[in-house]
C-alpha cells in the first residue's frame, strides 16, 4: 500500500515508464490513449481485452477525432498486468 506522496509520484512515474517502454507513448499523468483510427476495430480490440480480463475504454468518433484505446494506469492494479496489458496492445495496434 502506497503511503506518502513519494511513494505515489514513483509508482505514477513508474506506470509511466512502462507505458513508455513498450508503446512508446510519454503521458502526463496515468491515462494513455492508443490511436487505432478505425471505429470497428476499437470495439473489437476493446471486447479482445475484456475477454482476457482487462478493462480499457473503447472512445470512437465523434467523441473524439480518431478513434482510440483509452487505458488507464491504475495505482491499484499491478505493475505486473499493465505491463501484460501493453505487450498485448502493441501486438494488436500493429
């Protein structure tokens, strides 16, 4: 259990570097979304994932300009999983 300020800007900074390691993607805080470009594919990648058991947001248009995977790092999940969850999206964003 993270317990002080530090110990949380760490854990985000850490979240952050493994989102960067393997989709190559910097973000500021702990959302990172996934360009797909594509509607239909986002819900088919979006229910991928469900049925591997990750929760992720499937945002299409018009909601947003391009569709998107939305992920979102959360402190309370294992570095562990977020680490598989990304693998699993850079071989499906390909």
């Amino acid at each position: 259990i993270i317990k002080n300020k530090t110990e949380i800007k760490n854990e985000i900074k850490f979240r952050q570097n493994i989102i960067y390691e393997i989709l190559g993607l910097k973000i500021e805080g702990l959302i990172a979304p996934i360009l797909i470009d594509d509607n239909v594919r986002v819900i088919e990648i979006r229910d991928e994932l469900y049925a591997k058991g990750f929760a992720v947001g499937g945002i299409r248009q018009p909601t947003v300009d391009r569709a998107i995977i939305r992920v979102i790092a959360r402190l309370g999940q294992s570095s562990e999983e977020l680490r598989k969850l990304c693998i699993y999206l850079d071989k499906i964003k390909e």
